[in-house]
C-alpha cells in the first residue's frame, strides 16, 4: 500500500512538471513570442517566396505600439482561418492613394482611389504589389485583427537578420 | 470555458436611457464559451462578444444577426424612421445588432463585422441573481 501511494506521489510530481512546461510553453507562444512559417509571393523581395521561418512578438499590438512600416501577421478579413503576413502602410486618420493595377508607366495613374482610413482600422500591403491581395482589394481592415508583429527572420540561416522597415 | 467577462456596459434588454440615468446601469456577468468561435457553430440568435472594429481596446457585446451570405434586412435609424435597408453579409464577415436597437452602436453604425474579430459566444447568465440562466433568445418586437 505504502509502495503504491509513493509511485502515485512521484507519478503525480513528474506529470505536474510536464503540465508546468507546457503551460508556459503556451503562454509564451499566444502572449509573447511564437515562430511562424511564412510562405508566398506577396511580400516579395522582403520574404522569400519558398518559405520563411519568423519569430512575432505579441506584446507590441496589445499595447498599440504598431503603426506604419511594421510586418505584422493579421488574420483574414475574409477568411478567418488565414492569416496574412503584410505591411501596415497607413493607420486610423491617415489618408491612402493607391491604384489597384500598377500601371506599366508611372506618370500616369488612372483608376488610383484615395480614402482616409477610418477609426480603429489600418491599411496594409504587400511588399509586392503585383501579387498580393490586401486592402487595396477588401478595404482597411480593424486593428483588432493584429496577431502580431514579425521582427526577426530566423531561417533560412543565410538571411538571418532583423526584418524591419 | 475560460473566462469570466465582465462588463459594465448597456445590458441588454434595458428600456432606459443611459444618457439620463447612468445609475440604471448595472453589471452583467456572462458565462462565455470560445469553443464555438474555433469550431464555427454560431448560429443566428447567439449572443456574442467581440472586439469593437472602432476602438480595438473595448470588448462589446451584441447578438449575432446573420452569417457570411446571408441577407439581413435592419432599420437604419428607428428613433426617426421607419426605413428599411437589405443587405447581403460579405464573405468572412458576420452582423451584429444590440437588442434594444434605439440606443445601440452595432452593425448599423459600423457595417459587417469580420469573424476574426468575434471573441466568445455568451450563454449563461450568472449575475444579476434574477436573470440567472441560460441567455434568452431574442425578444419579438
């Protein structure tokens, strides 16, 4: 009986130390840091094509120290289970010009619309106009949307470096 | 079940006037579930919190109208008229409305909300002691 009780004390120790690791496993990765594969032609020549590896903080959004320039991760305004590796070009108040072909000769811009961004929205864009679809497409998305911001490139080791703006 | 939100904001079958008597205001405490967010099993009639599109800081809480897709038909500004407007929700995005549509800032103000701003769906009541229960479905005009 006595040989049962310290198996389960120990049983119950050790299980304890997995259950801890784990929780603060998850708490770092929801509320802190968390690494993220990103992969498409959108934000062209900042991230490769193939696939990249990012470490994304979550601290800066929750506090709202995330304004125009950074790469942030942001869940899709049209399909929730997406998320999007873009660059905030503009936030609430600022007002947006932009064109929705990138026309061949710069001197001339028809179809180019602009708006204000509106309260508690901002506008994001891939780096590569050509082939992203962002908020030239479905409108200034909600702040709230903001997963993260990517601030370092972690793989492939020969690009390793700081992502900035 | 995670969390216990609480909130002092409009509750949501009040019949005052917040502007004239902010002490009508009391307290609500809502069980809430994230589970059907992740799962996508909201329905239409479920009462739901989110993160406000205006102000990202403010958590609110409405009910869900109508789905990506569906039409909804709402009254544009019911404390001067009557009017009518019909609308298709656009894809990725839900509509939300306050019960007591005079005085509340829902879907109307600001258009079709997207689903990754929804936070939890509410569906017990634990304070006030009188409304203890489940959330009741919404109330015919």
């Amino acid at each position: 009986m006595r040989q049962w009780r310290s198996i389960a004390r120990e049983a119950v120790a050790q299980v304890s130390i997995v259950v801890k690791f784990l929780s603060f496993l998850h708490v770092t990765d929801s509320y802190l840091f968390s690494f993220t594969h990103v992969l498409g032609p959108s934000m062209l020549p900042t991230l490769n094509i193939n696939g990249d590896v990012v470490l994304v903080e979550h601290l800066s959004h929750r506090i709202g120290k995330v304004g125009a320039g950074d790469l942030v991760l942001v869940r899709s305004p049209l399909d929730p289970r997406k998320t999007l590796t873009k660059r905030i070009l503009a936030v609430e108040g600022d007002k947006v010009t932009f064109c929705l072909d990138p026309p061949r000769d710069p001197t001339r811009d028809y179809r180019s619309r602009s708006l204000v961004v509106p309260k508690g929205h901002v506008w994001i864009q891939g780096d590569n106009w050509y082939a992203s679809t962002d908020s030239r497409h479905f409108g200034p998305v909600p702040y709230g949307l903001i997963q993260g911001k990517v601030f370092l490139r972690v793989w492939p080791p020969n690009s390793f470096g700081s992502l900035g703006q | 079940m995670e969390q216990l939100y609480i909130y002092s904001e409009k509750p949501l079958f009040a019949l005052c006037y917040p502007q004239i008597c902010r002490h009508c205001c009391y307290c609500n405490v809502l069980l809430v579930e994230r589970i059907s967010i992740r799962t996508g099993k909201l329905r239409p009639g479920d009462v739901v919190i989110l993160r406000s599109p205006q102000t990202p800081r403010k958590i609110i809480c409405k009910r869900l109208i109508g789905m990506e897709g569906d039409q909804v038909t709402y009254v544009v500004d019911p404390k001067n008229s009557d009017r009518c407007k019909t609308i298709v929700v656009p894809k990725g995005h839900v509509w939300v409305e306050g019960d007591y549509i005079y005085d509340s800032k829902d879907s109307r103000n600001f258009g079709a909300v997207p689903y990754g701003l929804l936070e939890g769906r509410a569906f017990w009541t634990l304070l006030p002691r009188k409304d203890f229960g489940s959330l009741a479905p919404k109330p015919k005009s």
